[in-house]
C-alpha cells in the first residue's frame, strides 16, 4: 500500500494547501466548517491539502484536536481531494508515533513531520533514527520530512540527507522544502535512483523552485489565492517563463502586503476570513489575531491588490 500511495505522492502536480484550523470565539477547535472547506479548496483549483501543520497551528493543539482535524478532512476529503498528507510531528516520540499510526488508520495519503524541535538532532543519523520509529508506526504510508529551518532551527542539506533517510526506511518518499537554499533542491533532483517528491513551500518563489524540477507547492496563500498561483504553473508548463514571471511577482507582492500588517499566520487568517466564503475564527494564543487599526489598514491594502480577483466566483 505505501508503494501505490508514494506513486500518487509523486504523480501529484498543483498546489496544496495547509489549511487554517478554524477556532469557535470560545477558543475550541471548529471541525464542522472542513467539509464546506474542502468544497471551497476544489473550486479554486487545489486537490491537495496538508493538514496540521504551520498554517494550521499543528503544534498549538492537544493529541486528540489533531485526531479530530485529521479525521474530518479524510473523511471530507474522499472522492473530492487527491492527497490529504497529515503532519504528525511532536516533541514527544510517543505523540508523533500515536498521530502517524491514527493517520495510517483513517485512510490518510501520507504523512509528514517536523524534526524534533526542543531537543534538536545533532546529526542525520538522530533525524533518521526518529523517522524511523515514526514510520513503524505507519508502515503503509509514505513518510516526507517537512524541512523548515526558519521555522524548526535544523539546518540539513536534504540532498545528503534524503539517500540515507531511504536505505532506512523504505518508506521515505521526500520533503516538504520551506527553504531558500537552492542549491541544495537541485542536488535533491540530481540523485541516483527512483525520484524524490519535493513540494515548494515558500509561495513567493514557487517559479524557481519549479525551474529546479518542483511540480507541486504548499502554501498558505493558496488557501485564497490559488486562482492567481496556478497560472505559475500552467505559464511554466508552456515555456512562457515571460508570464509565469508577472504572475509569480504578483503573489510576491500581495504575500509581502499582508505580512507587514502583522504575525503571518495570524495576517493570512485575516485575510481568509475576509474574502472567502469561510470564517476559521481567530488564531489560538500565542498567536493573537490583528488589531483594529491593522485590520483596517489590511483591508484597504486588498481593495488596492484587487482581492477580488482572487477567489473564483
């Protein structure tokens, strides 16, 4: 089973998207929106969602919150989403291990994880060791690292790492590459043997990545923004790097407009609850939602981005 569901990893082209996890006022976790989500992703274009990770704020919920996410876009997800990779990784060996085997069990495409971010590994072999007891406990998914050193404080050169993650755990199928380090994705699609899956996780350089061998991004824009993202690809496909190139610097812009009013996830969530259909709450604390007068100043910033245009009617 792991072999079909790398294959269908690989075969994927397109945009995925983290999606938000939607919050009640009271601060409780709001799964009833996902299936009403799920229909909102497919209409802009994106097939593929990777669930509780950064944007979804993976590690701001309890063992069981993660449970009840996962759950609700697997089971939401069926017959309408091509991949539903879940991110299990924890601090704790033991929840990691829990939330993969509980993804393995609910019918997920796959799983991907953080390293340990306290006790950081001191060298590939710890990182291996670690994907190891977390892929026992989910044999038949493909396992991906979610490399984010911005983020997570492991710096890895993923084309040394990736070959020996492999000889270990047969599972092993690549990585979700939240980096700027370019040189090191060519490497990554310059290995001997069967391909890695690499998925682009900075939305604004989407079109490089792509120029490295990328087919397919995570993204927090993409939640909103697909409509204006996917003509990167469909430019590139075509040899129009011209186009694909004024697209590219378009999404460059607007990400770099909303940041600046605030925290970026706390900024995009805004901005998703203001000009989709959905309403996933405020962010859960430590993050804090925008105040009143950066809400407003981020309004008037997407009347002049014409936000309009990037949700499909």
């Amino acid at each position: 089973m792991a072999a079909e569901k790398i294959a269908k990893i690989q075969s994927f082209e397109g945009l995925i998207s983290p999606p938000f996890t939607a919050f009640h006022p009271n601060g409780d976790i709001n799964p009833g929106i996902i299936p009403k989500y799920v229909d909102f992703l497919v209409s802009q274009g994106v097939t593929g969602v990777y669930v509780n990770g950064t944007t979804g704020e993976g590690l701001s919920l309890s063992v069981e919150e993660r449970k009840t996410i996962a759950e609700a876009w697997v089971k939401a997800g069926k017959n309408k989403l091509e991949l539903v990779i879940i991110q299990v990784g924890a601090n704790s060996l033991k929840d990691a291990k829990e939330l993969a085997a509980h993804a393995e069990k609910i019918g997920a495409t796959g799983i991907a994880s953080l390293p340990q971010l306290f006790y950081k590994p001191q060298s590939h072999d710890h990182l291996i060791a670690y994907f190891k007891a977390i892929s026992d406990a989910a044999p038949n998914l493909p396992i991906m690292l979610y490399h984010i050193p911005s983020y997570a404080g492991v710096e890895i050169a993923l084309g040394d790492f990736m070959p020996k993650a492999r000889k270990a755990i047969p599972n092993f199928c690549g990585a979700k590459f939240t980096s700027v380090d370019v040189r090191d994705l060519l490497k990554c699609h310059d290995l001997p043997g069967a391909p890695f899956k690499l998925l682009s996780g900075f939305d604004e350089v989407l079109l490089p990545c792509m120029t490295c061998g990328v087919t397919a991004g995570i993204g927090a824009s993409y939640n909103f923004m697909a409509p204006i993202s996917l003509p990167i690809i469909e430019a590139y496909k075509k040899g129009d790097l011209k186009t694909a190139l004024k697209h590219q610097n378009r999404v460059r812009h607007a990400i770099e407009t909303i940041c600046k009013h605030g925290q970026g996830i706390s900024a995009f969530k805004a901005v998703m609850n203001l000009i989709s259909p959905l309403d996933c709450g405020p962010p859960r604390v430590p993050l804090v939602p925008l105040c009143a007068e950066a809400l407003k100043n981020l309004k008037e910033d997407l009347k002049a981005l014409k936000s309009e245009e990037w949700i499909r009617a």
